[in-house]
C-alpha cells in the first residue's frame, strides 16, 4: 500500500526544470528503489561479452595443453586464428543486438518509473521487441557517428603520414621526419577525440527520444540535436563523474582481490607462474564487467532525466502534462503505438465540456429602421 502511495505521490509531483545535482539526486532515488530491474536490463550485454571471452579464452587454453601437441604447428595456428576470427565476426552482431535493446530497454523503464509506473526486466525487454531493429539501427548509427567516423579519418591520415614519412627517411630526414610524424599526429588526434566528445554529448538523448516519442533513427538523432543544445556541459560533467565513479569501482573492487590472490600460499612461486597470471586477468576483466554492469544504470537513469529536463525547459513539456491530467488537451506524444506501455494518467478533475460558442449581432440602434431613415431624410 505504501509503495502504491509512493506511486501515486510521484505522479502528483509537479514537473520543473532541475539543476546537475537535483538530476544526479533523482538518479540516486530511482536507481535504489529499483535496483535489481535496472541491474538486469544492463546485465545482459555484460554477460554476452563474458561468455565470449570465456569462449575465447578457454579456446586458447585448449590449445595450449592439447592443441599444439595433436596438430602441426603451422595448421594448427591458421585453425586458431580462423577460430578467434569467426568468433570476433559472430560476435560483433551480437553484441550490437543485445546492446541496442538493452539500451533501449533501460529509456523504457526509466520512463515508466519516473512518471509513477511499475515495470519488470522482461517486460522492459518485451516492449521494445516490436521495435527492436530501430533501436538496434540506432545504436549502430550513434557508434558510426561519433567512433567509427572519427576512426576511420584517423587510420587514413595515419598511413598517409607513414608514407610521408618513409619517403623522408628515405630523403635523409630521420630525426627531422619523426619529429613532424610526432607533430602531426597530435594535431590529428585532438581534433577527432574532440568530435567524438562533442558528438556524444549532442546524440546522448538519441535514445529517451527515440524510446518515448517512438521516433525512427533519424529523426531520433535530429531530435537529440535540438534537445541537447544548452545542456551540453551539464551531461559532459555527468559522464566525467560516472566516469570517475566507475574509476574508483574498479579500484575498490581489484586492488583488495588482488591481494588476496597474492596471499594464497605458493601462489608466488615459479611453478604457480602461469596460474597466477590467469588469476589476475580472470580479476581484471571480472571486476570491470562487474563494474560496467553496476555502472551503466546511471548513464541509462540520468540521461532519461535529461531528457525530460530539456522539454521541459524548452517546450513546455511539465505545462502539457498537468493540461493533459485535467483532461484539457489531447495527448500530441507519445504515437498510438507506444501508448501501452505509458503508466496511466490520473485525472485530477473531470472534463469540463464546452459548448460551441455562438455569435451574437447586437443592432446598432435600438429604434426602428423606417425611424432611423426617416430621421436621416
């Protein structure tokens, strides 16, 4: 019952525009009241990527013990790498499946939450299955967009300045050339990790939009544009605080696993060498999918949060909702077909109903008009 009250109290709450801290707060709320949904929508791109590193790395270790002593050298090296080529194949599109409905999945039900609803990790997953290759095409246009792109402007000037500089090794220019090769490609890096951010800070609300307004992709990153102009800093600053909170996760979480490893009797001595590196990879890369599941909720909540802050700054969005629950104005968003997943609007009042108007034509004068004309005579 109280949590129903909570629900409902939530939904009375006016909306207005909030402050970095007062989003970062409400983040905090959401995520506590509804860790576990929020924890499993972002588990599971976290579990594929574990399950294809075990793959892989147990792949590897067969090879090692039985592989190389059953297959010639140089037959058994093309069958390794044709593996771990195949896999790396099988796993991009994965990945970018389960990536992108989990994404999606995460603006579903932070939307749900934060206007009063209730929601589970499957049914998060099962509403955006209908829709799930505009999330998925959204999600691989947003990484061509701000990492492909840069990427692939980086590599070619890269080798272009390879080349220029192999030519002026070859003109006698070693010191000089590898100076300028140095130069070069400091000035190249900075302005495309400049355009990266730049670019994920203004397609960082592609998602919520794309989610709520039930947008395609296109016009999801347009609509990104236009809300995220004027809150460019606010959602940069909350990617260097996550950022830094997932920096620290990962210390907290490595550093005391790591000692314990190396306090294990033996596990120092020569014969243990190869055990103990296994050891720590497994805690390297453990701690960080850990930390990456534990973390992504945050990026997924506050950006949710912003979302919402920015209509409301710039269209309005908290007036159309109270004109909505007292029935005074039809709900323009989100489409017909995303409005099952919307947690009911209560009506604080009914709906008045209006009458048409009708117009009325007062005379001019009261007096008769054979009176008037002949006055007029």
């Amino acid at each position: 019952m109280a949590h129903r009250l909570t629900q409902v109290s939530r939904m009375n709450e006016p909306l207005r525009p909030s402050s970095l801290g007062e989003i970062l707060d409400r983040t905090a709320q959401l995520y506590r009241s509804r860790f576990l949904v929020f924890l499993g929508i972002s588990v599971l791109p976290t579990g594929v990527i574990i399950a294809l590193v075990c793959v892989a790395g147990l792949v590897a270790a067969w090879w090692r013990a039985a592989g190389a002593h059953s297959v010639s050298s140089d037959a058994g090296y093309v069958l390794v790498g044709l593996f771990f080529v195949a896999l790396a194949l099988l796993a991009l599109p994965i990945l970018l499946v389960v990536t992108g409905l989990a994404a999606a999945a995460m603006s579903h039900a932070v939307a749900c939450i934060h206007l009063g609803g209730t929601t589970t990790i499957r049914d998060a997953y099962k509403s955006v299955w209908r829709l799930g290759w505009r999330y998925i095409w959204l999600y691989l246009l947003r990484r061509l967009i701000v990492w492909a792109a840069p990427a692939a402007v980086g590599i070619a000037l890269a080798i272009l300045a390879a080349g220029v500089t192999v030519l002026a090794q070859k003109g006698g220019m070693g010191a000089s050339a590898d100076a300028i090769f140095g130069s070069a490609a400091l000035l190249v890096v900075i302005p495309l990790a400049g355009y990266g951010i730049w670019m994920l800070l203004r397609l960082s609300l592609a998602f919520p939009a794309c989610v709520v307004e039930q947008m395609g992709a296109w016009c999801s990153i347009k609509r990104s544009f236009s809300l995220s102009q004027g809150s460019k800093g606010r959602i940069l600053l909350l990617y260097v605080l996550v950022g830094a909170l997932g920096w620290i996760l990962s210390i907290a979480v490595m550093l005391p696993l790591t000692i314990l490893l190396y306090l294990i009797p033996g596990m120092n001595s020569p014969q243990n060498t190869q055990a103990a590196g296994v050891a720590m990879l497994l805690i390297v890369y453990g701690s960080a999918f850990a930390v990456q599941a534990l973390v992504e909720p945050i990026y997924g909540i506050a950006l949710v949060l912003f979302y919402y802050d920015q209509r409301i700054r710039k269209e309005g969005y908290d007036i159309e909702l109270l004109m909505q629950q007292a029935g005074m104005a039809p709900e323009a968003r989100p489409a017909p077909e995303a409005a099952p997943w919307l947690p009911a609007i209560p009506r604080t009042s009914p709906a008045v109903a209006v009458e048409p108007s009708r117009t009325v034509v007062m005379p001019l004068s009261t007096q008769p008009a054979s009176e008037a004309t002949g006055e007029t005579q």
